[in-house]
C-alpha cells in the first residue's frame, strides 16, 4: 500500500480546492492566488488585491489563518 497522498485516488468534490493545489509550508512565500484559493474567493482581480493587501499587511500569517 502507497502512503502518498498524491497517489490515493478519491472522488472530487465540484467547487472545493483540493488540498493537493494549495500550496502551503514553512520556507514557501504564498503568493496572492495561494491567498485567494485557501480562502475559497473566486480568482479574479478585485480577490486578488484583496489578497495583496492582506498578505501585506499580515505576512504569511494571512494564510495560515484560512486553512484548519
């Protein structure tokens, strides 16, 4: 049995940003779509300002509080 997670085959849910296309981890720089796709926002450019300015403001910590 193959423990890697990018292996496991699962149904996906329509709408919802599966965990394998968040990018997320200590040393990475999230970028403004990170921001916008863990906050669950559509992609477009009033959410990407949005998350310009919050990743500004707040650093990383803008997305470590939007994902659990």
């Amino acid at each position: 049995m193959n423990e890697d997670p990018e292996s496991v085959s699962a149904p996906e849910v329509r709408g919802i940003t599966p965990d394998r296309l968040l990018h997320t981890g200590g040393s990475d720089r999230p970028s403004a779509e990170d921001l916008v796709l863990a906050s669950g926002r559509d992609l477009n450019p009033e959410s990407l300002e949005w998350a310009r300015r919050k990743l500004a403001e707040e650093g990383r910590a803008a997305l470590d509080k939007q994902l659990p």
